[in-house]
C-alpha cells in the first residue's frame, strides 16, 4: 500500500511539474512572438513615416491578431524631427488556473516632421 501511494504522489509531481514547463514554454513562446510583432509593425510604420493609414491599419490587424492593443503617440523632439512611442498589449494565462497577465513592450522610432506649404 505504501508502495501505490509513493508512485501515486511522484507521479502526481511529474504531471504537475510537465504542466509547469509546457504552460512556461507557451508563454515564453508568446512573449517572443509578441516581440516579433511589435518590431514588424514598427518598421512597417517607419517605412510609411508613421501615416495614418499605415498606422491604422497596423492597428487593425493587431487586434485581428489576438493582441488587446497597439497604440502609437507622437511626441515632438525638435521642430525637425518626432519621436513615435509604439506600445502593444497582449495577455499570458495560465490555463487551468485561471491566472492571466497583461503585458506590453514599448519602443520608440524616429521620424521626421512633415512641414505644410
């Protein structure tokens, strides 16, 4: 009987420590893929010197995607140039649980301002 308990409780912690590792591979996954993301977008926002266009649609297919957000504020440097602060929001869960996180990365890129005539 002792033997039945001590392989019940090993394998309970083997169960739990395999659900530990692919739940940590998921997220850590997500995370990299997020990252992924963000960069993407802000170059293709950059190429397009930050238009609406551009940046609404990146909006769009970031919610498409599964994200929660990507915001994009301009702040003034000089009156030449502009500094763009594109941040994206995703969640990490744990499935079973129930414990989920909201994240965000945050970078910044440079553009020019555009001068009326």
């Amino acid at each position: 009987m002792k033997l039945a308990i001590e392989t019940f409780v090993c394998c309970f912690i083997i169960a739990v420590g395999m659900f530990l590792n692919v739940v940590y591979c998921v997220n850590t996954k997500a995370v990299s893929n997020a990252k992924q993301y963000q960069s993407a977008a802000v170059h293709k926002m950059d190429a397009a010197d930050f238009s609406e266009a551009v940046v609404d649609q990146c909006k769009k297919e970031a919610l498409e995607d599964g994200y929660i957000s990507l915001n994009v504020l301009r702040e003034a440097i000089d009156t030449n140039r502009s500094r763009c602060r594109v941040t994206l929001k995703y969640k990490l869960h744990v499935p079973l649980l129930g414990i989920e996180k909201i994240c965000q990365i945050s970078s910044y890129a440079n553009s020019a301002i555009e001068e009326e005539t």
